[in-house]
C-alpha cells in the first residue's frame, strides 16, 4: 500500500497538523488499532474555518474551467489510487474489499460529474415587467460549508458532498465520522496532490462530534451544513443551524419499503432484495427495510430467500469472495439483536440466522424472519444490519397505506410487472427515491435525497450543484 495515503493528522490550510490528543481507529473484523488520529477540537475547527474562508476570496473567484479541471485531475487520482484505498476503506469500515473499490468508483462518478457541472452554472437575463429594465440573475457560491459525513460510506459522501460544494466555487470544512477517518484524510491528501489550493478543503478529524458540529453551525462565516447520518443527529443540526440562518442539506435516516407485487418476477425480486438488503451487511439508508410479500407468493418467495442467504459467505472484508463482514461497532451489534430479540418475542420466526457468527467475532448471522408485522420494532426502526424483515399482504391499496406509515421517506422499492402500477407506486408512495424492478437506484446522474423526515435537499444530478449557490438578483435601468 501507498503509505502516503494512510494519514493520521488534520489537514487544515494546507498542513498536515498533530494536535494534543489522538484517538485509535479500529479494523471491525478484529478490533486491531490500525491508526492514531489527531482528535481536534472547536479551537481547530475554528482555524479550519477562518482558512476556508481566506480561500474562498480567491477559490469563489477562480473560472468556472479551473475549477472543473482540478476536480477532474482530483478524479483522476482517485481512480489511479483505486486499490490502496479500498485497502484503506475495508481495514477501517469493514466492508468487502470489491465493495469497498465499487465505492471508491461510486465517489469518484460524483467529482467527475460535478467537475462537468460546474461548466454548467448559469444565470439568466429575464424581461421586466415594465419593459424599461433588465433582470439579471446571477448564481453564486454560498461561502464556507461545514461537512458531516457517516461511516457507512466514508469516501462517496465526502466526494459527493465536496464536489458539488467546490464546483460552485465553495470551500469546505469536513468533519468525518470518527470511526472512519482515514479513507477522508486520503481524499485530502490526493486533493492537495491534485493541487487543489491550500484552505480550499480542510478536515477536522475528531471524537467529540457534537462540540465541532457546533463550531460548525456556531460560526456565521459557515454559510451552509451539509450533513448525512442520523435523523436524531440531523434535527440537531437543523436546530443549531437555526442560530445563523445556515442553509442546510440534511440525508437522514430511512425504512425503505420493498413490495413484491404476485405479477412480479420472484427471480428478479429475490435477487434485487439481496442486492439492497447486504450491501454493506445491511448498514446503508437505502437498505431494503420492511418486506412487503403478496399473500400468493410468500412462501415461494421464503424458500428461494432463505437458501440464497444460506448460502452468503462471511468473513474478513480483505478475504476473497466474502460478503457478509462485520457491523461497525458493539452499538451497532446490540441494536440488530435487540431488534431480532423484540420481534420473535412478539411472534416473528427465524428462518435463517438470527444469532452472531460463532466463527467470527462481530459478524451478526445474515438473517430472515417471517411473520413480522407492521408494529415490530423491526418494522418502525432502521435496523442497519443483514436482517430481512418478512411481511405477508394481500391488497395494493393496504400495502401502500403500510408503506408510507412511516414518517421516514427515503427510498422504497417495488417489484411488478404491471405498468399502470407502477404509475400509481411513483403517485403514491411518500419517497424521494423510488426503484421499480430494480434494488439499486443510487448513481451519480440521479438525485438522491428524502422527503419527510429523511431530510432535504438533493446530492448528486443537475440539482445537486444548487444547494451550494445563492441567487442574486439585479434590477438594472
Ligand atoms: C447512504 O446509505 O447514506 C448512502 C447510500 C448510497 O449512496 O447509495
């Protein structure tokens, strides 16, 4: 491995910088130290900001084409690097190594579609109403960003949320997720290869979130908080936010439905479920959540689940062929078997799994209950782990209503192969994001965000560039 890339200080304007105090991050698999970081404070946090704001003189000045062109050699790098930060990707969050590298792919689309858009950000001359003046409307950058990003998916949400924020001329302060700050600091690292000016990105790696989220949203030079986590921590943030009038971009939690309707291909229904449902063992916001089943096909469909999770692989991320790797942390662990625990209680049977892994530690048992019920637990939280959560119905009508009785509203999923269905699922169903015969909708050319309390705004697409601009309006005679 490129030992460049595995860093272990802040990266504030520029500089690589220790500071007092370190915090170990953890391999999941075996809970081995593999790195001593720098754990900053909001004294940090406030040189951070004070360096993104001096380059965002310059950065929010330079064309349009500069700017799009340090993206793609940024793109570029990352791509050249794909290995060693997968490497990286898999030692500090767990997952796979293949699907560790399809999400240094999955970053890097954001930085080069965003390095695209940024040749794109217009404004417009409009008529007057009067006739007697000229309308300009200008898009401008909104200043310093505060970045918040999750540990499921340590690398694509910085890119996706860095990209579109320097594309529109903006300079940020990240603060990444504790568990996993190693593959950011590498992506700061091949932005300062890629000769991305010093202050233009700068990365606060730290323990003590909620006091840098607050130097964060405390600061009114930070025009915007472009967060991705829970709902409970999103509330907060919109809350602290208020203070300064910050504008925010919030991707929170979800529930996502999955409905197989009885006309739908059980083949193809099977393997979009498995495809949703263990990406990342089960710990992404658009995990398939609630199975919704059709009473005429439900025990066909148990059989053909149940041997194919019969059959994942588990193990150590770096293992070949491996599948099923372990959850983040022991919180993340208790919170799955709490949820098993709550719904056999209450009545679900366990088809397979539904313990942790007797040969590896940390690693729960990719696991399917039948005979859950919209009111479990399971049903009403985001479980965040390998679990398929069963549910029989009968009626297109009461499956909606089952659907959309959730106040998340993230992504849903439905298998049918009736077109005036699918129709009626786009009318009806209360999601940002809808997949229709298919379990994977996340690509950057797509806009991907919530309605409800999944959050707003919109990361990725033509619309994802906006929420990093103001309009400025001039009236001129
Ligand atoms: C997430 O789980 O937060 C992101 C998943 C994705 O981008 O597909």
């Amino acid at each position: 491995m490129n030992k460049q890339l595995l860093k272990e200080q802040a990266f504030i304007n520029g500089q690589w910088i220790s500071t007092d105090s370190t915090f170990e991050v953890d391999n999941p698999f075996d809970n081995g130290v593999i790195a001593k970081v720098a754990n900053c404070g909001p004294e940090h946090t406030e040189q951070a900001i004070a360096a993104a704001s001096d380059a965002f003189k310059t950065w929010g000045k330079t064309t349009a084409k500069d700017r799009s062109n340090l993206l793609l050699t940024w793109y570029q790098l990352i791509i050249d690097n794909v290995d060693d930060l997968a490497e990286i990707l898999t030692i500090e969050q767990g997952k796979p190594l293949q699907e560790a590298k399809n999400e240094i792919i999955y970053g890097a689309s954001y930085i080069k579609w965003f390095a695209e858009e940024a040749l794109r950000i217009n404004g417009d001359l409009l008529p007057s109403p009067d006739g007697n003046k000229q309308i300009q409307i200008h898009k401008l950058p909104v200043g310093v960003v505060g970045i918040i990003t999750p540990w499921n998916f340590p690398q694509a949400m910085i890119a996706r949320k860095v990209a579109p924020a320097l594309a529109a001329g903006c300079t940020v302060v990240i603060k990444p997720a504790a568990e996993t700050p190693l593959s950011a600091l590498a992506m700061a690292e091949l932005a300062d290869q890629a000769g991305i000016p010093k202050g233009v990105i700068n990365l606060v790696p730290t323990t003590n979130s909620s006091e840098v989220g607050k130097a964060l949203t405390s600061s009114p030079t930070v025009r915007k908080i472009s967060f991705t986590g829970s709902t409970a921590v999103g509330k907060k943030l919109i809350a602290q936010s208020a203070d300064n009038v910050q504008k925010v971009t919030m991707e929170l939690g979800g529930n996502a439905p999955f409905i197989v309707f009885d006309d739908a291909d059980i083949d193809a229904a099977v393997d979009g479920l498995m495809a949703s449902k263990f990406r990342n063992s089960g710990q992404t916001c658009v995990c398939a959540n609630r199975i919704f089943v059709h009473e005429n096909l439900y025990q066909e469909f148990i059989k053909t689940i149940g041997k194919k999770v019969s059959e994942l692989t588990l193990g150590n991320g770096l293992s070949d062929g491996v599948q099923i790797t372990p959850l983040i942390n022991q919180n993340g662990i208790d919170k799955v078997l709490r949820l098993i625990k709550s719904s056999t209680e209450a009545g679900a049977e366990i088809l397979a799994g539904g313990h942790m892994s007797k040969e590896f530690e940390n690693i729960v048992e990719p696991t399917v209950l039948s005979n859950v019920n919209a009111d479990m637990d399971i049903a009403c939280e985001e479980i965040f782990g390998p679990v398929i959560a069963l549910i029989s119905f009968s009626d297109e009508e009461e499956v909606i209503a089952a659907a959309n009785q959730t106040l998340a509203g993230l992504a849903a999923y439905a298998y049918t192969e009736d077109r005036q269905r699918i129709q009626r699922l786009i009318q009806n169903l209360e999601y940002g994001m809808i997949g229709l015969n298919t379990g994977m909708l996340s690509n950057e050319m797509a806009p991907f965000g919530g309605v409800k309390e999944s959050g707003m705004g919109r990361e990725g697409s033509k619309y994802g560039v906006s929420d990093y601009l103001d309009i400025k309006y001039a009236c001129i005679q």
